[in-house]
C-alpha cells in the first residue's frame, strides 16, 4: 500500500504489457503462470489431474468391477491381481482406481455445498451487520465450539449413514469455517468507498454481495477452497475408517485401509496404498494452494 | 551547475556532502524492468537544504532513497555513483551502509502514523538506532532526544516520550518522527512529504519546527513534496523532476521569480485558476438546524444552516475533524440528523438512505476523495457507468453503449476506455470516471469531497476545469468539501468555513476571502502557504506579535 501511487504512474510500459496480456486469452495468460509456477506447484497440478484422470476413466482403467468378488480372500501380489485382494476376494488394484472416483468426487461436493452457503452467509454479515450479523456469528461459535469429528458422529448415529446425509453433515461443519473466512475477508471490502457508493446510487442487497463484493474476494476463498478440501477428504476417509463414512460395498479409500488393516500385522504393505493416495493428493492440493496463495497475495520473491 | 548555484546561498559554504552522479534506477513490473531514474546528477553541501519537487512518479522518492544508497523492493540500481561525504555508498558492502543510514543519514516518512510501532512507547522508539549502534547510552541519547522535542516545540517536552503514538496528534507525531531521524545527529537528513498528511493549520507548526532545526543544527537535508508553496519555504535550491529527469534546477529565488523551463512555468500557474462570483439561482439545497452525532455518543455537528443556490459551487472549508464529511453524510442519508431538517428542491429529504425513493437518490450525487477506493478494482469502466446509467436512466443495448460513449467523451477519455480496469488508469483517469458516473444519472447536487486532495497539482487542476466546464455545460451544483484554499478560490461561488462541527462563517467568496477575518478564519487563511520564499518567517514573525501564534504553536 505504501507505494501505491508508483503502479498507476508506471506509464505506457505497463498499459502494454496489460494490452498484451489481455489479448493472449485467460487460458494462454493462466499457461504462462503455470509455466513460471515453482516445482511444487507443477508437482501438485500434474499429481492433481492425474486423479482427476483416474477418476474419470476408472471402469477403463480398472481391470476388474469395483464390488466384484474375482479370487481368494487375501490373495497375495500376483500377475492376476497386481495388488492382491480383500478381505472378501476383490481385486485391490481396481477398488482403489474406483475409490479415486468416489472419495474425490464426494469429497468435491461435500466443500462446494460448504462454500456455497459459507460464503453466502459470511457475505450476508459483512454487508448488512447488525443482527444478522450477531445473530449468524453466534450460531457459528456454538457450532464451531463443539469438537465436530464427536458431533459428526452423533449426528450421523441420529440420522442414519446415507450419503446425503454424510455429504449435508459434513457441509454444514464446514460452512462455519468459510463463512467465518468470507466475513473476514468481506467486512475490509465492504468499507470501502465504492460500496458506499453502490448503495447510494440504490443498488439492491444481493447486487452489492454479488457484483461489488464478491468479485475482491474471490482469491482467499479460491486458496481456502483448496485447504478444505483437503480437510473433508480427511474427514471423510476418518468416519469411513470408523464405519460411519461412504458405506459398503462402494470402494473408498478410508474404509479401505480400516478393512485391511490386519495385513499389516503379516508384513504387507498393501493397505498402506490408499492411505498413500489419500496423502498423496493431499499434500499435492496444498502445494497448488500454497503458489495460489503466494500469487495472490502479491508477495514478491527477494 | 550546481556548483556556481550553491554559493549565493548563505549556507553554500559548506564542503561537498553528496554527490550522486549520473543515477539509473529500474523498477520492475510483471517481468520487465523499465527505468525509473534516467541518469540524474544531485549535489548536495553540507547545510543546505535542496527541495525535489515534481508530480507523483516523477521519481522523487526514488531519488530520496537513493541518497541513503537504498532502492525498494522491486527496484535496482542499475548505473552511476553516490559519494557521501567522499565514500562511495554503492561500493560498500550492504551491511556497512545499513551502518550509516540511522546514524549518518535519516530520512522522514511521508506517514508518520504507518512508521510508528504503535506498541512501544515514542522515546523508546527514538532511541532505538542509537542503541543499536552503541552510538549513546541509553541516559544520553534519551536526553539529546528531549533536547529535539523540545526544539521542534513539541509540548511537555520532558514526558511527551512516555506517550504511546496515537496518544499525540498527527502533527506532533510529524515532529517525534523528525526528532527519531535526528537522534544520532545525521549529517544529511532526507524528508519525504513530511506534511502532505496534515491540515494546513498544523503543516505550518511542522514546516516551522523542521526549518528551524535544520538551520539551528546546521544540517543538510534533502526535502521531497509536490507542493511548490511548501518547497519555497523550505529549501535554498529546488530541483524540479519530471519523468525520471531533472527538468529545472535553481536557487529557490531565482526558480520562483524566473522559472525557465515550459514545463516548470506550467507548475508554476496552476494556482493561478480563479472562477468569477455567481451566487444567483433558487436554492437547491437548504440545511436546517442540523445536528449530528456517531452511534449516539459524541455530537460532531452543530446546528448547521447552510444554502446551496442551483448551478453554484459552495466550497465547505475546514480542518479534518471539522465536520465537514459527517455534513456529506448527512445530507446523502448515511447518518441521520439528530435534529434539523435538509430540504431539497424544497421539500424535506427523509433522514435515512432506505427511505429515499430511487429518483431522490439519483438526484444527489457523490465523488470521493479517493478514486481508488471509490472504484471497484474488479468490473469494468464501461460496466461501472453502464450499470449507472441503466439503472437509473433505464437505457439499454445500443442507447446504454451509445450513452457510455457521451460520458467517455464528456470527460475527456478514448472510447477504449470502457474495456479497461481501473488499475489500469492514472489517478486523474480514475477521478473523471468517478465524475462520469455521479453526471450519468443527470443529477442535480453532486457532493464532492475533496476531490482533488489526492492529486498532483498539474492533474488536479485539470479535473477542477473539468468540473467547471462540466457546470457552465449542465448546470449542476456542486457542494465541494475541502481543506485546500487554492482550491477553494478556484472553483467557489460561496464559501462555509467550519470549525469543531459549527459553521464559523458563511456568505460569498469575495466577502469571506476578504478582511475583517473571524479567529479561526484569519488562522486558516494564514496558514495556507504562498509562492513567497519569505513568506513562512513573516507569518510566524506575524503571529508572534499578534495572539493567533499561541495556538499555532501548541498544536491541536
């Protein structure tokens, strides 16, 4: 903020290099960035669509059906089974390419319904204060004050573990976090002038949250959609590992490991593997995360 | 030049103190470097005061820094050498002339409040660099600092240190800052827009309490503003930068009297912009017996009458704290009055914003004094003024663009202008859209609060023309806020001159701007600095006779 003045009067160079950035297109302009982004960031973005593949073409690629029951129970690595089988005789290898498509995309819906009213709600207290803001900010503290793995659970036990229930559940928790984000974030906007300004000219309510506000905080809450994310993968791996999360027979990686755990016990690494895959993107999400937030943070490199 | 210049200064005598020759600085965007700096010489002797001066991006800053052999993040120095006191800066090691700058060199920030660690008391903060170095012990330096508040004329010189920064005004705070960067008695002390920050009423307590420590202490100094009246005061030579080049350079009298270069002369006239008394036409505004207050506490205006007369300008003067922004807020709806009544078009507006009716709101309109703020960083100039004009004027498709396009032209921007973002405008680029989106809704009453205080001079009386021609074309009125006189003589029909939330004086420019003056209005007029080198030391002279300099000095 300092040297605030400096970028506007920096003069004809920079007009060019913003005339010519517009022209190269958003997806040539977001490839330059890629191309510039540290080593980490080009780990996590090809680790991240190679999910993303394995996801989408998981019957191609698994070579056998995700419930079906095709040998022995436990049967070791083998050229048959690549990774060996479960508990019930079903093949590793392809529980886990189907588990790729089921923990993820679940995981993905679970953080959308959470940013959704998370970020709507936050924004809702930033722009019209006062009770609604009291009152939001309240009902989010006792959520936020109770440890929410315990108060998962005992929802879950009340309203039973269909996947609605578990995706609208863990939502819910997660809402509190975005929406404690969003406000933060929302509130430095909203005292800005051309707020003021947009409701002097009459703008309605949903116009100065969408079109005013939103827009300049887009940024943090692209780089926490990434963080929570993360966080609901995990959470959700930890209630299937408990048996309370994605329920028999689909594939996950959670239960995975939990239904194989035994092996350990002989030495086999095998259902270390989805715990792997579930590290794995993890910590891939985070590095994106990490350059995103670097960018937009306007940090410089020294 | 520089050489055959100093000499006709008293203080010229001095040995050669820095001597930077042939500068180049880079700054970097996005990827590439563009120059900042295109080869400048600057000479400096021990004593004299030299005064940059030049619009905001002229480089004066840059240069600033560079005296102490420092350029930003995101900056280098890429050519030429800075002899201090025959030491070449940018030849020693990093950690030697971190030795120097602090203890050698100092330098005054143009924020005082943002320099401060609010956290720790002001002494502390004082003598922090000469503890560091080892220069004084503790006792000592936290003495010789006393000894400087006590020269800058801070009150209760002896405890003002105990004090946390926000505990002291802005423009004591102004002084603290001067008296840290003094603390280990620096041969060169550079000074970046030190009052830019301040009323006018405390900038001439401040400009006095520098000027005089300076000479007193016999010290050399670098002084950087954009204010050419300031500058005049202050130094024995004035550089004048332009892009990165020097434009002009010359003792202070001879620059004043005899400016050479055109672009020098183009300053030098901006203060030259008068607009003929009209205070004729059917008030459009009336305010009644209004007083105001925030969240029920502290009342901040006091039954305030004022008249704005249609297709006129009324110029709002005052100090910030005056009250002149709660007034704007009252009449757009933002804070409702405690008692009183503003009529407009001669029918009473209903107090708070939700109720106006939408045709109301269109009726008075509002600039800021910051564009940036004031426009939002992520839509479109075309959308901004689209959206004003649909909303309000109900154009659309072909109308609407064709009507972008009017405003466009109306202020004196390309058509291409719709499809930018408004970081991708200059500061004066950025205050006509917000004057294009106030005039999209044809209002009648547009508020504009301090329009140009965030400007540099050549800019800011570009947009006062506009604003002038855009009346003489529209017949709007103009409610203009502001703590500028030259503005005011500018623009304004009628004058209000505000104090501590109560109207002090009100009635015609040519009446208010003539004597006799009340108090407060004798003190704000004097206190705006003129062309005229001797003018700083004849008001104080001034004052010291007459009663006004008891509040002069004491500060608010």
């Amino acid at each position: 903020m300092s040297n605030q003045n400096e970028p506007m009067t920096a003069g004809p160079a920079e007009e060019i290099t913003l005339a010519a950035r517009r022209r190269r297109g958003a997806f040539s302009a977001a490839m330059h960035e890629v191309l510039k982004a540290p080593p980490t960031a080009k780990f996590g973005l090809i680790m991240i669509f190679a999910y993303l593949f394995v996801a989408v073409f998981a019957p191609l690629l698994a070579p056998y059906g995700e419930a079906e029951v095709v040998g022995r129970q436990y049967a070791p690595w083998s050229d048959e089974f690549v990774l060996g089988t479960d508990q019930i005789g079903r093949d590793m290898l392809s529980r886990l390419i189907f588990a790729a498509r089921n923990s993820v995309s679940i995981a993905f819906l679970t953080t959308l319904i959470a940013f959704l009213l998370g970020s709507m709600l936050g924004l809702l207290s930033a722009v019209v204060g006062g009770w609604i803001d009291q009152g939001l900010g309240r009902l989010v503290d006792v959520l936020m004050a109770i440890p929410s793995l315990i108060f998962t659970l005992v929802l879950l036990t009340i309203f039973g573990t269909d996947l609605i229930t578990l995706i609208l559940v863990i939502a819910l928790f997660d809402a509190t976090r975005v929406y404690r984000l969003s406000r933060a974030v929302a509130v430095n906007v909203v005292v800005m002038d051309f707020v003021e300004a947009a409701r002097l000219q009459g703008e309605k309510l949903p116009w100065i949250m969408a079109r005013e506000v939103l827009p300049n905080i887009l940024p943090p809450l692209a780089a926490e959609f990434g963080l929570r994310f993360t966080f609901v993968f995990l959470t959700i791996a930890a209630l299937s590992f408990l048996g309370l999360g994605i329920q028999p027979p689909t594939a996950d990686w959670g239960s995975m490991v939990r239904e194989n755990a035994t092996l350990i016990n002989y030495g086999d690494i095998t259902p270390l593997l989805p715990a792997a895959a579930i590290a794995l993107l993890t910590v891939s999400v985070n590095f994106v995360v990490d350059w995103f937030l670097h960018k937009t943070s306007g940090l410089r490199d020294v | 030049m520089s050489d055959a210049t100093t000499q006709q200064t008293d203080k010229g005598a001095g040995s050669m103190l820095l001597e930077m020759r042939g500068i180049k600085i880079e700054g970097q965007s996005e990827d590439t470097w563009f120059p900042i700096i295109k080869g400048m010489d600057l000479t400096l002797r021990r004593g004299e005061v030299l005064g940059l001066i030049g619009e905001s991006g002229a480089g004066k800053s840059t240069m600033g820094l560079a005296a102490m052999g420092f350029a930003r993040d995101g900056c280098r120095i890429t050519a030429g050498t800075i002899k201090f006191d025959g030491v070449d800066l940018l030849a020693m090691p990093e950690s030697e002339r971190r030795k120097l700058r602090g203890v050698r060199i100092a330098y005054v920030a143009q924020s005082a409040a943002a320099s401060f660690n609010p956290a720790h008391r002001l002494i502390d903060q004082c003598i922090e660099t000469a503890m560091f170095y080892g220069v004084a012990s503790a006792a000592e330096a936290r003495q010789s600092t006393i000894d400087l508040f006590r020269r800058l004329h801070l009150p209760d010189p002896e405890n003002i240190g105990e004090r946390y920064p926000h505990q002291v005004s802005g423009g004591q705070l102004q002084r603290v800052m001067t008296a840290m960067a003094m603390a280990c008695s620096p041969d060169l002390i550079v000074f970046d827009e030190p009052t830019t920050a301040l009323d006018v009423t405390t900038q001439i307590e401040v400009l006095a309490s520098i000027k005089e420590v300076v000479r007193e202490l016999h010290k050399a100094a670098i002084y950087i503003t954009h204010d050419l009246a300031v500058v005049a005061q202050m130094a024995d030579r004035i550089m004048v930068l332009r892009y990165g080049e020097v434009v002009e350079e010359a003792p202070t009298r001879q620059m004043l009297s005899d400016p050479r270069q055109p672009y020098t002369k183009s300053l030098w006239a901006v203060r030259s912009l008068r607009k003929d008394e009209d205070t004729s036409g059917d008030t459009v505004l009336a305010i009644r017996n209004v007083d105001a207050a925030y969240g029920g506490g502290v009342r901040v205006l006091h039954d305030i009458n004022i008249k704005v007369p249609r297709g006129r300008t009324v110029a709002v003067v005052g100090e910030s704290g005056s009250g002149k922004s709660t007034l704007a807020r009252v009449i757009t709806g933002l804070l409702p009055p405690e008692n009183g009544t503003v009529e407009f078009n001669g029918q009473a507006l209903p107090p708070a914003l939700a109720q106006r009716p939408k045709e109301l709101l269109r009726k008075v309109q509002m600039i800021y004094q910051m564009p940036d703020p004031a426009l939002n960083p992520k839509r479109r100039i075309g959308d901004m003024l689209g959206r004003s004009v649909s909303y309000h004027m109900g154009l659309s498709g072909k109308d609407r663009s064709r009507r972008v396009s009017e405003l466009l032209e109306m202020i004196e921007l390309d058509d291409s202008y719709r499809e930018r973002l408004p970081m991708e405008l200059s500061g004066g680029q950025k205050q006509r859209v917000c004057i294009a989106r106030a005039l999209a809704v044809e209002p009648d009453l547009v508020i504009c609060d301090e329009v140009t205080s965030a400007l540099d001079q050549i800019v800011a009386e570009e947009i006062l023309k506009l604003l002038l021609r855009l009346q003489k074309d529209l017949g709007v009125t103009y409610l203009y806020i502001t703590h500028d006189i030259a503005t005011v003589k500018a623009i304004a029909d009628e004058i209000v001159v505000m104090h501590q939330g109560k109207v002090v004086e009100s009635g015609p420019k040519s009446q208010i701007l003539s004597p006799p003056h009340p108090p407060y209005t004798e003190l704000l007029l004097s206190s705006v600095p003129e062309m005229d080198p001797d003018w700083l030391d004849n008001v104080l002279a001034e004052r010291a006779r007459g009663g006004a300099g008891a509040t002069a000095v004491d500060g608010s």
